[in-house]
C-alpha cells in the first residue's frame, strides 16, 4: 500500500535546492516528524525568488511518509476507434488551436480533418533556410504558416495567465505525453523550446492519424460553402469542395487572406485593440546581472536559468510593455510576404544565445485608425500592420535585412552611426525609426523606455538595440461568436478559434480554446 503522501510548500536557498536531502530535511520540518520518517519527495512545483540578493527557491513537494512514494503515473492520450460512420468536423489551421481542437473532437467521437496551408514540421524546417540566407519569402511555409502554427519554429514558451487547474494541467499533460521535457509539469515558467517543439508536433499528427482523423497540408482554405445563414464546408485553393457538419476556424493571427474572404462574404467581424513596435536586445548577461543582483563581471550561478523580465506600464492611455521575452535568444524574421519585414523572438530548449529579446510594444485601439478606417473598413488594423511592414522592407534596404537604431539614438532622434552585434541573422541596418513609427507610437515608447530604464538601470543604454518592427503580437480583427453556443452570431456551423479569432495569446491559451471550441463543434455535429 503506498504511504500517505503530504503536499509541502518549502523555500531553500540557491545553492541547496537541488539536493534531496535538503528538500527531505525541510519537508520535516514543516511536517514535524523526525528525517528518517521521509519516504521520498516529489517535485511538483519550482519557481525562483529573485527579487532580492540571496536568491531563493520556492519548491512544492509531495512527502510520503514511512515508505515509499506510489510512482508517478507518465502522462498518455488515447482514445477508442471512432465509431463507424463517424460525423466529420474541419479544422482550418493546425496550429495549436486546430491540434487540440482535433484531439478533442476524436475524445468525442467526431472525426477531424486539419486543413493546413503550409508544411508538415519536417519540410517547413528547409524553407526557413532561403528565408533566413537569402531574404526570401516562402510565402506558404515559412515561420508563421505550416504544421504547429507560429509557435512551433518561435520559442515555444507554455506561460499562461490562466490558472494550471484543469485545463491548463492537461494541456500541459498531452504535451509531456508527446515528448515535452517532464519539466514543464512542475516549472513556473515551463518552456520547450524551438528546438524541441517540431518533434512534440509531429507525435501529436501522430497520434490524430493513428486516432482515425486527417491532417492534409498545402491545402488552403479560399471560399467557404454556406446555403441558408450555415456552413456546409470549404473550398480549397485547388477547386476541392470538403463538407462537414461543422466548421472550426483556426487559422491564425497572420492569414490575413481569411479576414479577407470573411469580409467578401459579408461575414460580421469586429476590430479589436493589439499591439505595435520593436524588437529589443540586450547581452543577456546584463538581464541576468540586473535580475539576479550580480556583481559586475560575475557569470550567472550554474543553477540559475537565463533571466527573464517583464516590463509594463500606462502611458495617455495607451499600454507599453514588453512582449515575448525571449532569455538567451534569437530575433527571426516573421514575415509571410515578400514585400514586408517583421520580427519576432525565439529561444531554444537550452536558452543559452549571448542575447535576450521582447517585443516593446504600444498598444493601438480602434479608434486610433479612423483614417485608415475610412477605405479599410474593418480591417483598418490589419493595413496599419502592413504599411509598418513594407516601411520596414523599404528602410531595411532589402531581402529581410532590418531596419535598426541603438536605444540611446531612438531617444534622442538620430540615426545610429554604427550598431551592436545582434542574434538577427538576415542583417540589420541603420534607420530612423523614431520617424518610421507614427508620432503618437514613438512619443509612448520614449516614455516608456525612460521609465523602464529607471526601473531596470541600463536597459535604455547605447548597446540595447532596437529593430523594426514588431507588428504580429495579436489579430487586430475579432471573429464574433455567440456566447451559448460559441457559433459565429451570423453563420450556423462557424466556430471562430484561436488567436486568429481574437481568443487567444500563445500556446496555451489557444490550445484551451481549440478544445473548448471543438468540444462546441461535435455537438453542433450531432
């Protein structure tokens, strides 16, 4: 019989944290009986305390006493054959709205077929090579378009505001059970990165093939079937009608050609607020000096993850923060059309690059574009994204080469008469973006900057870099959906997903709402 098992929050210092029999002396402790009635402990939960000089470590165990721990069960999915003649639901996208969304409708007996425009993980890895060497877009494969979506070649950070009861847990769960690093069960912070990821998504294809559901890629989505106010299917690129029960719309916050199609077919979309700027870098050794207290010159304890941060504030009512803070990182080209620049930041499962960067970012509320509104309509949002894109293409001088300028130089308005090394590996080049940017948007992120350098001293110092432009952080477009049924209000059989959709901001939230949708779709299909 195993032994009773006590949950124990503890704190220990840096240097002893790892070490079992500190982790069993001060789980007795806590508990009040003698060490040699310790079982075993189990980790479940690890954060670190930075905030002061002597770092510590918060650790939540489970303590079994007077015998050993039950072992841990390892985290599986599985599901029964689909029953015959099983309803069909298509998933447009297979990001991580549209995987989990395919992993739930298989719970519920309804099979899914994924429709993604661009490659499996395995063919979408060659195309980033032309993209990255020579400044070429592959406009359907390429970092944001193909198998896992955005996040599966961008950094793969799990971090949710949500809480890690219920679904959060199993969305992390059915991670670990696809070959996610264990770590991320128990890290406060769990990351898997891009280096990992890939793999973690090709187990997951697995497993809705074996399951009986269907994952088809280059195929993308250009009409919807509708008869009577409902979707009866799609129409894909290569004149093929597929028809389902239902529709799950996951496709992401970067196809713009689908808001496109919805607006063409009148279907009711809403502007919402998102956000714009750069990509700032640091050295991460100076993250790590400010965050972790360093004395000048001493090298990051060997226990200790590269730092992180997070920076916000309010300025005339609009947001600055930074945004996908990436440790020990990469910046990487983002751009899914030829005729633009963006960036976004990356880490790999070691985080171990010389470099750290976020997005700094200001927000932009519909009412900021009513020029652009004017001939946009509802897709004012999405044009402003793009005319700060080609501004970037333009000023980078070419290819995927970056627009630049030291922090100091942004602040004072000037363009930088040299530049900092940078992870960016298409290039950078000097540019004014103080004037690239609109007035309004370069007037908060001065302030911001200011600010956040007295908050972090050196953080707006001449070696942090600024490079445009950040412009992917969310869909500037919401695709409503009813609140009972969560169908979109004007079209039956339409379930709105993901980020694409307006729903989500990352991994985790959009997995929860893929399977919170899908769970929706299979009963709309019945």
């Amino acid at each position: 019989m195993p032994a009773p098992i006590h949950t124990v929050d503890i704190v220990l210092p840096l240097e002893k944290s790892a070490e079992d029999a500190a982790r069993r002396e001060a789980a007795a402790a806590i508990l009040g009986v003698p060490v040699s009635r310790i079982g075993g402990v189990t980790l479940r939960k690890h954060s670190i305390d930075a905030r002061h000089k002597s770092i510590k470590v918060q650790l939540r165990l489970d303590v079994a006493l007077d015998g050993p721990p039950a072992p841990d069960i390892t985290p599986h999915w599985s599901v029964p054959p689909l029953p015959s003649g099983a309803r069909t639901v298509i998933i447009v996208g297979c990001g991580p709205a549209g995987m989990f969304a395919a992993l739930r409708c298989l719970e519920n007996g309804v099979k899914p077929i994924v429709l993604e425009r661009g490659k499996d993980a395995s063919a979408r890895r060659f195309d980033l090579a032309p993209l990255l060497r020579e400044g070429r877009v592959i406009e359907e494969s390429n970092y944001c378009f193909g198998e896992g979506g955005a996040g599966t070649f961008s950094d793969g950070k799990l971090y949710t505001r949500a809480t890690k009861r219920g679904p959060v847990a199993r969305i992390y769960e059915i991670l670990v059970a696809h070959g996610a690093p264990p770590r991320i069960l128990t890290d406060a912070h769990p990351h898997i990165g891009s280096n990992l990821l890939p793999n973690v998504i090709q187990a997951i294809r697995t497993s809705i093939l074996n399951a009986g559901g269907e994952v088809r890629f280059l195929t993308k989505v250009v009409d919807l079937l509708i008869e009577n106010q409902h979707i009866r299917g799609v129409v894909t690129a290569d004149g093929n009608e597929i028809h389902a029960a239902a529709v799950i719309l996951a496709s992401g916050h970067s196809a713009r050609d689908i808001y496109r199609l919805l607006e063409a077919r009148n279907v009711l979309l809403e502007p919402k607020p998102f956000a714009v700027g750069c990509r700032i870098e640091h050295p991460q050794a100076f993250i790590d000096g400010t965050q972790y207290h360093l004395d000048p010159g001493q090298p990051r304890p060997r226990l200790l993850p590269a730092a992180r941060y997070h920076l916000a504030t309010t300025i005339r009512h609009r947001g600055v923060h930074s945004f996908c803070m990436c440790p020990g990182g990469w910046i990487i080209p983002a751009a899914t059309e030829n005729d633009e620049v963006v960036v976004n930041g990356m880490s790999l499962s070691r985080r171990d690059s010389p470099f750290a960067n976020a997005g700094m970012v200001t927000t932009v509320e519909p009412a900021d574009l009513q020029p652009l509104a004017k001939e946009h309509g509802v897709l004012a949002g999405m044009a402003f994204q793009k005319l700060l894109e080609r501004a970037a293409k333009t000023a980078g001088g070419g290819g995927q080469v970056a627009p630049a300028q030291r922090v100091t130089d942004f602040l004072a308005g000037k363009i930088s008469a040299d530049l900092p090394p940078t992870s960016y590996f298409p290039g950078i080049h000097a540019a004014p973006l103080h004037d690239l940017l609109p007035p309004e948007i370069t007037r908060r992120m001065r302030e911001g900057l200011r600010l956040f350098d007295r908050r972090m001293r050196g953080y707006a110092s001449r070696e942090a870099l600024l490079l445009g432009f950040e412009t992917r952080t969310s869909s500037p477009v919401r695709i409503p959906r009813r609140d009972d049924t969560l169908e979109h209000p004007q079209l039956g059989g339409l379930f709105p997903c993901g980020e694409g959709a307006g729903y989500a901001g990352g991994i985790v939230s959009a997995a929860m709402d893929g399977m919170k949708i899908a769970a929706a779709a299979c009963a709309a299909a019945y």
